[in-house]
C-alpha cells in the first residue's frame, strides 16, 4: 500500500517573479540617467499597477501633498493578466520516479536557499523537504517514490509604464520592446524559457484623474507555462502493528455477519 508523504509543484517559471526579475536586470545594465538627461536615476518595477499606487498615496490621510513628486513615477509594473481566451491543458499522465540521491541532492540545493529563491522555482517549503530527506534515509532502496503530473496552461500577464511625461513615457515604450525582444530569445546560447510568448501594446495612453497628464504605455503578454505537481510516496506494507482501523463487535446470539 503506498503511503503518501508530501505533495509539492513547480513551473517553468515564475510569471510575475520572473519578468520583474528580467526586466530590473536589463534596467540595472542601461544608463537611465544618461537616456533621462539626469532628469531619472532610477525606474521602480513594482507588483501595483502605477495609477493604483498613486490613487492610495492619495487617500492615505498622510499623504504628500504633491504625490506626483512622492517618487512613485516613472514607474514598470508586471501584474496578472485575465486571459480572454480559453488556457488549455496537455500532458497529463502521470510519469513515475524514483526517489534517488540525485533527486535528494537537487533538493538539498533548494533548501540552502532563501523561501523566496525557492518559490521561484518550486513551491515547496523546508519542512517538506526536511520531510522527504527524513524518509528517504529511512526507506530501503528504492522503496521512496514520486509520482509527477506535467501539465501546460496559457497564461498572461500586463506590463505597464507610465510618467509624468510624454518623453519619458515614449523612451519606457522603446526600453521595454527591446527588453521584451531580449527576453524572447535569450542570451549567449541559453535557450529563452518563455515558450509561444506573444505581446499586445496599446501606447499612448493619458490620464488626466491626479491634477496633472499622465502618459502611459499598456502591454498585454501571453505565452505557455510548462508545471509539475509531484507526489512523494513510500510503497510501504502494512503490518499487524501498523494497522490503525475501527472494529465492531458482534454479541453472542445474534445474526449480524
């Protein structure tokens, strides 16, 4: 009878972790200052949409009285998309494995890192992989296993940019396409990890709700993310000692069966 132990997943990548990561990479190799005419020095990539943050800077009650000078402009947001189209699903039989030294070597790589390097990667906790690591010590050979179930799903996400003004917005615009075409391909010979990546842009957007024109630039990505759930189980056989189960007596005299 198998006895499971701990279940965990992982994807191909990240979505908002991994585009923010990608796109404050490419930030930190261009001169923002030098594009800018000193007039920016830095460009937040946040998880809120820009106009979001601004509208709770406002109604906090201590507020700035100029939040537009508060430094939450010019700003790149990466936030989940609401795809329109279906996502799909393939691949989803079940692919058996064996827990093994190299499997437990690239957990004990994870598990020297940070909760958030692990979470974008795989989600899965150090007390599950104290667990696993535990019983595979305990198992005879090849007596630990995991089941894994890889699936695919379209996904989308919306990168958005905007500033107080028009230069700025339109100089966002042509950093992102190119960070964008970056992304797509990869660099030096390693293979990008976004598969079937698609972009909308709508630029040349205005907003005229903080007192002043704000431009701005809206991009909708879509792409195919690759997951895997797994599930670590041990063939383990029951024993007399092992059994944990309820019992029901029958009085002397009766006809129960």
């Amino acid at each position: 009878m198998a006895r499971i132990i701990t279940k965990y997943s992982d994807y191909q990548i990240h979505s908002i972790e991994y585009f923010i990561t990608q796109i404050e990479t490419e930030l930190d190799y261009r001169d923002i200052a030098g594009l800018t005419n000193n007039v920016i020095e830095k460009i937040s990539v946040t998880k809120q949409h820009p106009l979001v943050a601004l509208l709770t800077s406002q109604l906090n009650p201590d507020r700035n009285e100029a939040p537009l000078a508060s430094g939450i402009l010019p700003a790149i947001s990466v936030t989940p998309g609401a795809l329109t189209d279906d996502g799909f699903t393939l691949g989803q039989s079940y692919i058996p494995e064996v827990v093994d030294s190299e499997f437990i070597d690239i957990l004990k790589e994870f598990y020297m890192k940070t909760i958030r390097e692990i979470q974008e990667d795989v989600l899965i906790t150090k007390k599950q992989i104290e667990l696993i690591m535990g019983e595979y010590k305990k198992a005879k050979a090849g007596g630990l296993r995991v089941q894994r179930n890889e699936w695919h799903k379209n996904e989308e996400i919306n990168i958005s940019s905007w500033s107080e003004h028009p230069d700025i917005d339109i100089l966002l615009g042509n950093l992102i396409d190119a960070m964008l075409a970056s992304i797509q391909v990869g660099f030096a010979g390693d293979n990008s990890k976004i598969q079937n990546f698609k972009f909308k842009t709508t630029k040349g957007l205005t907003n005229f709700n903080f007192g002043k024109t704000l431009h701005g630039t809206e991009y909708s990505l879509t792409f195919l993310n690759t997951f895997n759930n797994y599930t670590v189980y041990a063939d383990d056989v029951l024993s007399g000692h092992d059994f944990n189960g309820t019992f029901q007596t029958v009085e002397e005299g009766t006809d129960e069966t």
